[in-house]
C-alpha cells in the first residue's frame, strides 16, 4: 500500500536529489538526519535495530525491540524524526513505534487489498465544518465510529468541489486507521462500470462480484454516473444488498438526490433513499474565510486578513478553486519571490477561474431562475414586490454570487441597481432557508442544474 503515497518519489533535501523506492530508503533519510547530532555509537545504539515495515496513510510504521528504547526514541528524537519525514512527503508525516508482537499482529491484520487511495489531509480534523455541511460531517464521523451500526447506508450529495469526496476518505482513513482488520474498497461510479465489463471481458466476473461483495466498508464515489446503464445498476443492485444483508457499511456520494436521477433503477432509488441522506450546500462567507485560512496554512502561507477576505468574498463556486487559488499564490511566492498582496491575489483569482468550468452569465441565471417559478426575467430584475417575484429574485442573486465572481455592487447593477446592502441581505435569506428548509435546498439544486444543463 506505501508505494501508492501521492509524493512518494523524490524531494530536494539541502543541495542534493534523494530518490525514494523503497521503506528502507525513506528510513535510511531519517537516520541520515539524525547522524548530523549524534555520533555513530549513539545511532548504533537506538536506531540500529529498528526496521521499518510499512507507511499506513501519513504514517511511518517500524519495528523496535524494546519498550526501553521505543521510550526514548519518542521522547528525544519523535520531532526530527517527524520532521524529516514531513519534508520528504511535503505534508504532515507521522510515525509509530510497535514492538515485535505488536507489529506481527499488525502484518497479520493489515487488509491486503485496501483499494482506498493515500491522500494526505481527507481526514476528519482537515474537514472545515459550517452551517453548509454541519450535519454531513456528523453523520460521516458517526459512521466511521460504528460502521455498520450508526447508519447504513449514507449517502452524501451536493455539487462538485464541496467536500463529498473528502468525506467519503476521511470515513476510510479513520476505519483503516481504527480498525485494522476490516477490508476497505473504494470505486468511482464510472470505473464500476469499466472494472465490470473488463471482468465480462477477462472472464473475471466471480473475481470483480466477490471483491466488491466482499468487503466490510464500501465507499462509493460519483454514483450518478451508472444511472441510465442497466446492466451496472443490476450488478451494483446484487453487491449493495450483499453487503448491506450483512451488516456491512456503505457510504455513498453523488451530486444529486436520488429522486432527481431520472434514469435511476426504482430498486436503487429506494434502497438509497432508505438510509440517511446527508446534503452538502456552498459554504457560505464566514466558512469560506475558514477554509482560506486553513488551506493557507497547511502549505505554510501567511496571509493578512484582507487576502482571506478578498479571497473569501470572491471564490464561491466551490472549496476545490479556494484550493487552487492558495496554491497559484504559493507558486508565486516560492518561485517567483513575489510579495503575497491584494493584486497578487487577484491575478490567483482570475488564474483559477479561467482553468476553471465555464461561468454562467447573470442573464441565464436570471433566465433559468425566472423559467422555474413560470415568470418572466423582467420581473425577476425589476420592482414586483409580490411574492414569487420576490423569492426568485433573492434566489438569482443568491446563485449569481455563488456560481459567478461578481462583487455585490456588481449583482445589484443586475437588478435596476440595488444597492450592497439589499443584495447582501437578499444572499443571507436564502443561505439560512437552505440551512433550514429542505424544499429550498431542493429548489437551489434543481435551478443550478437547469443552469449547468442548458
């Protein structure tokens, strides 16, 4: 499983180039480091018996004889040791000392194939929690405590960029991380579809069923994508009900409900909908500034209230170009020596969002907006004060500022020039009436698709 670490290949250490192929060799850095502090006896003495035996996520596992000496490894020696392996796998690195018995019971337990991808920072304690994904989070850390037990399955929806996928591994690393013994597969909806008819193909169809019918935790990503493929949703049909007749977990993700997958089998559809259903909505300002902040310091940026806040007013489409943008930004300053200020973050900014998905216009969100309560874009935009009229219009500009980068002067311009404050409070109303209203919620996604569809 180590071999599949994201930067498990080379680093640059001081002046040289290390090539990393093997435990052994990300072990032999370790004490290298060490030796620069300690004379050869003393390195004979602690680390000469010490055998490393596997890399279990972001964590170094290695065999030590004694609890004498695995004592004084931790105490005197556990923060260059994290150090260096922080260094050579650029992200927090840990390690665990097991005694003889302990790392054989470890081998013997160890699921041999654990399908779930080492990705560094998809855990718990890296998940920024708001009003947006509160009860998602809650639920998936209450699956990964008791899988199995708490609820079966969960399924986590919401748009692209918003945290489902992390979810979904944070559940993975924390089981494998807690329990061992159990057999973990991880499957996108699409690759479902091609590992089954390679299997077809190969004459592997047992071999593909009992892998996934087999399992103690299946994590399931992107499921949408075997809708309309009746052959797939049969085979996923028999392995959810295999699983799920024997208590095992399920936990899967898509980017939509279950009742709006059109060309969803009526058995799958009930089945999903049958456990608990956990949405994920855009994360409104105050968690946007918090997931700056924390992206920025995991890549070891410092960045002044003002960035964060100019960042956090004007990337709202998802958490995934938030990312993009810290990361432009520390490119800038390593490799261009550039000083990290408003006009840096702009050019980040508009950077991402070009790489980025295709951007609707005001005017077919207004559109899509008006076409979905049956009234015309002209009373969206304008001053009809009754009800529908109203609501859509709160919504046009609840989805314009969160699938556009216009600034709230730029919106209210959309709309016979409203000012800052009218279009601010019209954003909040709809934020706490998705956060509370189920039917809204409902509403934003299908109005989004209509969007994103036509």
């Amino acid at each position: 499983m180590w071999l599949k670490h994201p930067c498990f290949s080379t680093r640059f250490l001081t002046t040289e180039v290390f090539v990393i192929n093997s435990l052994n060799d990300v072990w032999n850095e370790v004490v290298k480091a060490l030796s620069k502090d300690m004379t050869p006896t003393a390195i004979s003495t602690w680390f000469s018996e010490c055998e490393p035996i596997d890399i279990d996520g972001s964590c170094l596992m290695i065999r030590i004889p004694s609890d004498f000496k695995r004592s004084i490894i931790y105490s005197r020696f556990g923060g260059t040791i994290r150090a260096v392996l922080s260094d050579l796998f650029s992200s927090d690195f840990d390690f665990q000392l097991l005694l003889p018995e302990e790392a054989d019971n470890y081998t013997e337990h160890k699921p041999e194939n654990d399908s779930l991808p080492e990705m560094a920072g998809y855990t718990f304690d890296r998940f920024i929690v708001g009003g947006s994904n509160k009860f998602a989070h809650a639920a998936a850390l209450a699956v990964a405590e008791k899988p199995g037990q708490a609820y079966n399955p969960l399924f986590i929806y919401g748009n692209s960029g918003l945290g489902k996928t992390h979810l979904l591994l944070a559940i993975g690393q924390y089981i494998r991380e807690h329990y061992p013994e159990k057999k973990i597969e991880y499957i996108k909806g699409d690759d479902f579809t091609n590992q089954m008819v390679k299997s077809l193909k190969e004459g592997k169809a047992e071999e593909f069923r009992m892998r996934y019918r087999n399992v103690d935790l299946l994590l399931v990503d992107d499921i949408q994508f075997i809708a309309g493929k009746p052959s797939t949703q049969e085979e996923f049909f028999h392995t959810f009900n295999n699983n799920y007749e024997a208590g095992h977990q399920i936990v899967i993700t898509s980017d939509r409900p279950p009742l709006e997958m059109a060309l969803l089998d009526d058995r799958l559809r009930t089945r999903f909908e049958g456990g608990l259903m956990a949405d994920i909505q855009p994360p409104d300002l105050e968690t946007r500034m918090a997931i700056t902040r924390n992206k920025a310091a995991q890549l070891g940026l410092m960045l002044s209230d003002e960035a964060v806040s100019y960042i956090a007013e004007n990337v709202t489409a998802n958490i995934r170009q938030i990312e993009g943008v810290i990361k432009r930004l520390t490119a800038y300053k390593e490799i261009l020596n550039s000083v990290i200020d408003i006009d840096a973050v702009k050019r980040a900014i508009g950077d991402v969002t070009r790489i980025g998905e295709d951007i609707p216009s005001p005017d077919k969100i207004i559109r899509e907006t008006a076409r979905y309560y049956n009234i015309t874009p002209e009373s969206v935009r304008g001053q009809d004060r009754s009800r529908i009229p109203t609501l859509a219009r709160q919504i046009a500009m609840y989805l314009i500022r969160t699938l556009t980068n216009y600034s709230l002067n730029e919106i209210g311009a959309e709309f016979e020039s409203r000012n800052h404050a009218t279009v601010l409070t019209s954003i909040r109303k709809i934020e706490d009436l998705i956060k509370t209203d189920p039917r809204m919620a409902a509403t934003i996604r299908a109005i989004s698709s209509n969007i994103n569809s036509n």
